[in-house]
C-alpha cells in the first residue's frame, strides 16, 4: 500500500494555496492512503483557554465545507478529524472518507491536554475511550489523535486487534517533533504496526505549531520524515509486514 503523511499549514490562506501542491503529489505518487493533520481546515484555536462560539463554530464549518474537496485526492482514501457537534455536545472526530465507501467516523478524541497553546478540554468534550480499528483499502486502520499517542496500553490493544496502521493526526509544538517521533516510534514496536503522523505547522511565532510528519515500521525504523523542503512524503508498506509483527518480540510477550 502506497501512504502519504504530510506537514501542513495552520492559517487557512497558507493551507489553501498548498492544497494543489498536495493533490498534485498525491496524484503523482499514486498514494492510496493519505493522512492529514488534526483539525487541518481550520486554524488552530485552542491556543486560548477560553472557548469562543463563535470561533469553534467557524472551525466546524470550514471542515464542512472542505469535506467537499477530499474527493479531489481521490483515488486515495483520506484519514483526518474535524471537529464536530453531537448531542449537545462538542467533539474531535477522527474519520475515514473515499469515493466508494464515504465517510465513515472512526473515533472521538478520548485524551485532551491543557497546557499553553493546547486548551483543548476548554474547546470540546472528551469521548468515549474506545479505540477499534476499521477497515480502509482492506487496512486495519487505528486512529490515536495526538495526545493520545501517549497511551502506549491503546497501542497495545490495536495491535491485539489485528491494526496494520495506527493514524496520528497532530498538531504539536515546534521544539518536541524528536520527542513525538521517539513516541511513534515505540507505538509501532508495541503494537506491530505501522505508524503514520501528520502535523501542523505555522509561521506565526505567537503560535507554538510545528511537526513534522513521519511513516515508521512495525519494528521502529523510520521509513521516512517530512520536512520544509518535502512537505508531503509518499512511502510503500507491506501489510503482510504488520501482521507477521505481532507473532514476534516483544508483541508476543506484553499481556
């Protein structure tokens, strides 16, 4: 399976007039599988404490209105989030969407920071902390949206699930892309799955954004990064790599 991951741009001008550049590479590479960073049609907002309506209310129908334009990568399957309203309530919805099958919600963001330029319990509602995998192309896909990365335990439990890929959808500081890396990095040799990042990045320097994206093995080799001269990366992966993964160490061993 070909798979695309991706660094890109938080201000919507910005993200608007890279967006031909990515379908263009998409195309080219004949990308099957493309995944975009976290809430990618709209600027970030929780970078204040405070939640502002009419701001998430912007955000959640830009996404709308973008949802539109995801067939332009088609024939690639895409996986991102949105943000979304739902029962009262506001969430971050990871999700899969392709010409033939449509959109398909897959998980609610479960795990949510509050910190500096990341006041997400602020913004939205943390869901239900079920983490199933869905089929995409004949994938077994899994979505840890950003923090959750961290819960090395879900990780554990896709991988024991059968995930062939575990999507990381993010939009983390400028100064910790090595940390989230070595963190991708052990998510893969937990799980026996490859593990693909998508990130934000900006030039604002009042705005702490800037990941790069990444394509890493089940065994923990990084098969490719993004950077500002390769903003998007298309690499192969062999599924039969993933499920071969989980019959050998340590995956055999954790409980």
């Amino acid at each position: 399976m070909r798979v695309t991951v991706c660094q890109l741009q938080n201000e919507a001008a910005a993200f608007e007039r890279e967006w031909p550049a990515l379908v263009d590479h998409v195309r080219r590479e004949r990308s099957q599988l493309v995944l975009l960073s976290e809430m990618v049609f709209a600027p970030w907002f929780a970078l204040t404490p405070q939640f502002n309506e009419a701001a998430w209310r912007r955000a959640v129908q830009s996404h709308e209105r973008w949802l539109g334009r995801i067939g332009e990568l088609a024939p690639a399957s895409v996986l991102a989030t949105r943000p979304i309203d739902r029962g009262g309530r506001r969430f971050n919805e990871a999700f899969a969407s392709d010409n033939d099958v449509g959109y398909r919600a897959a998980h609610v963001k479960a795990l949510l920071p509050h910190e500096d330029g990341f006041h997400e319990s602020s913004w939205y509602h943390a869901g239900d902390p079920t983490f199933e995998p869905i089929k995409v192309r004949g994938a077994r896909v899994g979505f840890q949206i950003c923090t959750e990365m961290w819960s090395m335990g879900h990780a554990q439990r896709y991988g024991k699930l059968g995930a062939q890929i575990i999507a990381v959808p993010r939009a983390t500081s400028r100064s910790s892309g090595e940390k989230w890396l070595a963190g991708g990095r052990v998510m893969a040799i937990v799980s026996g799955a490859y593990t693909l990042s998508s990130c934000r990045m900006t030039a604002d320097p009042d705005a702490d954004l800037g990941g790069f994206g990444w394509i890493v093995s089940p065994d923990g080799e990084v098969l490719g990064i993004t950077s500002s001269d390769e903003p998007f990366i298309t690499r192969d992966i062999d599924l039969a790599v993933a499920d071969r993964a989980k019959e050998t160490y340590p995956r055999y061993a954790l409980e």
